[in-house]
C-alpha cells in the first residue's frame, strides 16, 4: 500500500551557483524536478511510501539521472519509456531559474518544447492494479501537470474517477499557470472543476482559486498580508459552498519583503474549524518550491491523521523549510527538525 501517489512530469532545474542571474555565467547546477514530486518529497524522507507516475525518454542520461534522483529521494518511479523520435523529438523539460539577491528578484525561464509528460495517458499504466492491488491511501494532483495538455488534463480525470471508486483521497493543488490556459480556458475551467468536485483536499492561492475555478477573492500581490487575512478567509468559504464534497482547504500567505526575506503564513479550513499559521519572516535563500513545500507538510500531517492546528503548523514549517534548500524541496531528517522550524529553535543539536 503506498501511502502517497501523483501523476507528474518529471523534469531538471538548472541554476547559476552563488545567487547569480541567469546568463552572466557558465556554470550551474543541475536538479530532478517537478511540483509534485516536490510534494512528495516530505512523506519520503519521513519514511512513507511513495511513488511518481510519470513518462522517461528511452535511452536518456537525463531520464537515468531523473530515476536515480527520485529514488535517492527514496520515491518510486513507474512510467513508459518513451522513444525521443530524432533530435526534434521529445525530451525532458528545463526549468532554467536563479534566486534573486535583496533587491533583484528572482526569474524563472521554462523550456518544456517536446515536454515527454504532455504525452502521458491512462493507457500508460495498469490503474486496477495500481489502485485495487497495490493500493493508495492518497493521490495528489497539481494543476500544472493537469494543465500541461489534453492528454494529461484526460488522465488526472481518469485518475480522479478511479481513485475515487477505490477510496483513495484526492488532494488537487490549483497551481494556476496564465500560459498554460491560453487559449484552452474553456477546456481547462471544466477538468478543473470536474477534479475539485471530486477531491478531498483542495489548496491554492489568491489566484488560483480565483482563475481556476472563477471564485471571487482578494487582490493579487497585496502588499499588508495580514490585512487580507479575512479576505483570504471569505474565499475559502466559497470555495466551500461551491465544492462540498472537499473536506479541507488551504492556502499560503506569502508577502515578498525582498528576495532573501519574506512574511509566511498559511490559513486551513477543516472540519468547520479555521486553522492560522500567522505570518512571520523567514530568510529565504531559493523561493521556489515554498508552496509545494508547504502542502508536502500539510499533506503528511493528513496522512498521519494530525488534527487542523498540527497541520497547518507542520505545513508551514516545511514550507519555510523548502526556501533554505537549494533544491526546490523540502527534504526533513525528522519530525523534530520540522517542529523546530516551527518553534523558531535554529539552535546546534549535537
């Protein structure tokens, strides 16, 4: 029985060292990558199982580095190799980003052109067995993969109706990308909706909720966090009224005060009770993955049937953990390490 499942794309991050822009170098560092595997991490290096269905280009050094990572990462890989077809054939994607330093933010450049995962379909895996003989306490879904092609956007679809047949609880991540949706806003605003009103756990930010699924809520980018808090709190509330099948939904709180300080927080609504993470500064080295970060922690807390409070807390702590990493994942030693992010206890345990 795995206790953690997700569809996802699998990819490499490569960033210039030392905080650096992109293209001022010749050197970077290269990661596996993708926002669901990234949520994953947190439940493997806590010792749960966990697996990543995704695609591999056939006879790529890439997609060996990308198996050997992830199962370093101690998560299981299953997915069809794929032949690249010529040199203009498929590939796996590049996420080519830097970390911004104080002042300078920092950029993200995608090349996903011949993106190998925007081919994957159900018909690439054995889903009676994945779901009614291995088994899945959890399946997770990101928006970002959902909304990387029709084929992909099909198969969360089937995915989602077969987990939800077998009893496996469905988390659905927003993740709303503007270039992803253009021109395909009809398409995706249905299988959106289709897999929130199937799922159990549904968590994004201002504008995921607001453009994913059309739920009015506050301004983008707002400068005072705190002030929006309440804001943030209404839109939940349709959000529930909207979907009632979904038993828990979350959202970050996020203010960027500069590259290398934030304001964090979280706000989660289970059960019928509020639960706030209130916003504090963190000191971030590498912002990207905080989100996933934070819903790996919120999604383990579920797993080991923690009540609300104990959630968002451990979420968050693993959230403002991911920004310290230079890999875009959280990757916790225990339990302890976590809830001592949460207490604010940096000190040396020797």
């Amino acid at each position: 029985m795995y206790d953690l499942i997700t569809a996802t794309s699998m990819g490499v991050r490569i960033t210039p060292p030392d905080r650096q822009p992109v293209g001022t170098g010749n050197a970077y560092v290269m990661y596996s990558t993708s926002a669901e595997s990234n949520v994953l991490n947190v439940s493997a290096s806590l010792g749960l199982k966990t697996k990543a269905l995704t695609a591999f280009v056939k006879g790529s050094p890439i997609a060996a580095f990308i198996r050997r990572d992830l199962a370093r990462r101690g998560i299981q890989s299953e997915g069809p190799e794929i032949d690249q077809g010529g040199p203009w054939g498929h590939r796996h994607q590049f996420n080519i980003a830097d970390s911004g330093f104080g002042p300078r933010g920092p950029r993200v450049y995608n090349d996903r052109a011949g993106e190998v995962g925007r081919l994957l379909s159900a018909t690439h895996f054995d889903l009676d067995r994945i779901f009614g003989q291995d088994g899945a306490r959890m399946i997770h879904f990101s928006g970002l993969f959902a909304a990387l092609s029709p084929e992909t956007a099909e198969f969360c679809l089937i995915l989602a109706e077969k987990a939800k047949a077998q009893g496996t609880r469905i988390s659905f991540d927003l993740n709303f990308r503007a270039s992803f949706w253009k021109d395909r806003e009809k398409e995706l605003r249905e299988a959106f909706h289709r897999i929130a009103s199937v799922s159990d756990v549904l968590i994004g930010n201002e504008e995921d909720y607001q453009l994913a699924l059309g739920i009015e809520g506050p301004r983008a980018g707002g400068q005072d966090i705190h002030a929006q808090t309440e804001e943030f709190k209404d839109m939940i509330v349709e959000a529930a009224k909207a979907y009632p099948g979904v038993q828990v939904f979350a959202t970050t709180l996020r203010e960027a005060l500069n590259a290398n300080e934030h304001m964090w927080g979280a706000i989660l609504y289970m059960e019928g009770q509020w639960h706030l993470a209130q916003p504090r500064k963190i000191q971030v080295l590498d912002r990207i993955g905080g989100g996933d970060g934070f819903v790996g922690g919120l999604l383990y807390g579920l797993l080991k049937g923690w009540d609300g409070q104990r959630c968002v807390q451990f979420g968050w702590a693993t959230g403002a953990m991911a920004v310290t990493m230079l890999e875009d994942y959280a990757s916790p030693a225990d339990e302890q390490q976590v809830w001592s992010i949460w207490q604010g206890n940096a000190r040396v345990l020797r």
